[in-house]
C-alpha cells in the first residue's frame, strides 16, 4: 500500500506521464468516548475511539489499552481481536456489542 507519496509512472515506449496520486497520510483520531458495561455483576470501562479515516469513520474499543475490535458507524464489526485473553473477548457476544453500537448511533 502507498500512502502519502506521490507516485509517478512512465509507461514504456513514451506513453504519457501519470503523476500526482495523492491520498491521506494519515488517519486522523476524532474523539475518545468512555464506556461503562456491566458484566456479570461487575462495571467494567471500555474506550471507543473514533477515527477518520479518510473514506471511512470507524470506531476503535480498547480495554485498558488493549485493542479488542473496531465498529462502523453504522454498527458493523469491521476486525476483531482473537488474540485478546478470554475475559476480554466476552464484549464479542451481541447483548455487549448492542451498548457500543447504540452509543454509536446516538453519536451521529
């Protein structure tokens, strides 16, 4: 993937010159929410973290600092992190997803 570079290209044989692609070097972060679940009689905190970028708004979940997955706007799981330990992973099942996507929706 190239990413904020300019690329050139000359075809063989003298076609034309192509220059000039440019795209975002970078995403850029928007806003961090904080989140509050509550998961088998215990409150825990999550991080939303919104993000642009560029063609895309997307929403990054951390849990002290751990990334677990990322949510569309619209409330669709982009990536998810199966490597997270087990206790983390339990956010994947839909009653807890629904409180970020509802967070979410209300955002917007």
């Amino acid at each position: 993937m190239i990413s904020g570079k300019k690329i050139f290209c000359k075809l063989a044989g003298g076609g034309p010159d192509f220059s000039g692609i440019r795209s975002k070097e970078h995403m850029e972060n928007l806003k961090t929410d904080s989140v509050k679940i509550q998961r088998g009689g215990i409150t825990e905190e999550y991080q939303v973290k919104e993000k642009d970028h560029g063609d895309m708004i997307v929403y990054d979940i951390f849990r002290n600092d751990h990334y677990l997955l990322t949510l569309s706007k619209e409330g669709d799981i982009l990536f998810m992190n199966f490597d997270a330990a087990d206790e983390e992973r339990q956010i994947f099942k839909l009653s807890f997803l629904s409180q970020f996507i509802d967070l979410i929706k209300q955002s917007h």
